[in-house]
C-alpha cells in the first residue's frame, strides 16, 4: 500500500505534493537534514603516515630488579653465559671516635685487646672470603687478591666553618678485592670493610661507646660488561691518608 503522506496541522498531506522538500531530507519530526548536520560532529582524519611514524620520544625501558623473578620470587641470577674477566672493586667507611682516646691508644699500640688496626686488617680479609655465606645470592667467587687499609686521623671534619668548624679522631677503612671471574666483586669489598670496621669498634669500645660507623659504600667497580665506575667521577678511588 502506498503511503498517503504525513500529518501536519490536523491535514494528511500528500508526498506528491511535498515535491522537493521531500528529497532535501524532511523528516517525520519536521527537521531537515541540512539542520541536523549543523549539530553532527566529525573526528579530524589522520594521515596513515602520521600514524605510522615513530615516537620522537621513545620510553625508556625500566630498570628491574636481577635478584627478583617475574613473579616477585627472589632467585639467584644465573652468570652461566658470562665471560670470565678481570674485575675489582673498593668499598670504604669510616669509624668516628666521640673522644681522642680511642685514637690516640691505636696509634700508642696500648689497647688492652691488641693491635687494633692489625687485627681489624685480617678480619676483612677473612670476611671477604666468606661473602657467599652471609649474603644469601650472592656466587662463591675465586678471589684473587684482598687488600684492607686502616688509617688514624684526628682532622676529619664534622661540619661547621671557621671557629665553629670541628673535627673528630676517625680511622679510615678501605678493602680492594679481585678476582678473575664471572661476576663482580664489590659485595666482597662491602663485607671486608665493614667487618674491618666491626672489629675496630669492638675493640676500641671499652674506651669509647659513643662511636658510630659511617658512609659504608664502593668507591670504585671496573671489570666486566658495564666496565669502569668511580666514586664522583674521579679517575682514582679515594684511599687511607696512611697504613700501619
């Protein structure tokens, strides 16, 4: 059946007689099409070139935890592919006296428990030997070398200018350890200098129980695929003002 047309105004009014109004998109509503393009919006186009070009500024790719799997477990990390170089690392500290005693019997050689800076020096070295035992994930390296110095100052500064500025009786420690491996060493020169450190405080605090050890960190790495690394960009790592 054809249709008779639409309503308006109570009429039936024929399509024949609507002519072009019918084709220039009337609606049964009585909005045309021209209107409703007025509210229509349309997203911009995209160049396919423009979509296909590369990010200017790629992201980097995120730093990751070695010793922790994908599903947060922690793991040993496996240096089976690694090749064998030559590697060392520094490590230094230092233990601050809060008076001159300490510092002045150490260099006198009159503790009660001995030779302080002696024995301080091969416990380090015993300790570095040990690392893989005390720290869980960490390879038993063959060391090839250990070497601990232990030096007394009384001028390290505490902070402060001119009048104000002070100083404490200190003795610097820094380990050195080598080896010919697969993986690095600067775990092993941790452990040599602050067992070097522990010891120094265990003898000395009959005399001195205000003592605190300070700034255990590496100084210096080399060997291996990320290469050389220095404490504050120096070309040498810092050592003791002195050996016994």
């Amino acid at each position: 059946m054809r249709s008779r047309g639409f309503w308006r105004n109570g009429h039936s009014i024929p399509w024949e007689l609507l002519g072009s109004t019918r084709s220039t998109g009337a609606s049964a509503t009585g909005v045309s099409s021209q209107t409703a393009r007025r509210f229509t919006t349309t997203a911009p186009k995209l160049d396919k070139a423009e979509n296909d070009k590369p990010s200017k500024n790629p992201r980097a790719p995120v730093p990751k935890l070695t010793h922790v799997s994908d599903s947060g477990a922690a793991h040993m990390v496996s240096i089976a592919a690694k090749a064998i170089t030559s590697r060392v690392a520094t490590a230094a500290c230092t233990v601050v006296f809060s008076n001159p005693t300490a510092a002045r019997l150490i260099r006198e050689n009159q503790m009660k428990k001995g030779d302080v800076l002696g024995v301080a020096r091969v416990a380090g070295i015993m300790a570095s030997k040990k690392t893989s035992e005390l720290i869980p994930l960490c390879h038993p390296i063959p060391i090839s070398r250990v070497s601990v110095d232990l030096a007394v100052s009384s001028d390290h500064p505490l902070g402060g200018e001119g009048e104000a500025a002070a100083a404490a009786a200190v003795v610097e420690v820094n380990a050195t350890v080598e080896c010919d491996g697969k993986t690095g060493v600067e775990m092993e020169a941790l452990t040599a200098a602050s067992t070097a450190a522990l010891t120094v405080y265990d003898m000395c605090k009959a005399v001195d129980k205000g003592m605190r050890i300070e700034g255990l960190r590496v100084v210096l790495k080399d060997g291996g695929k990320s290469g050389r690394w220095v404490e504050g960009g120096r070309e040498t790592p810092p050592t003791a003002s002195g050996t016994e």
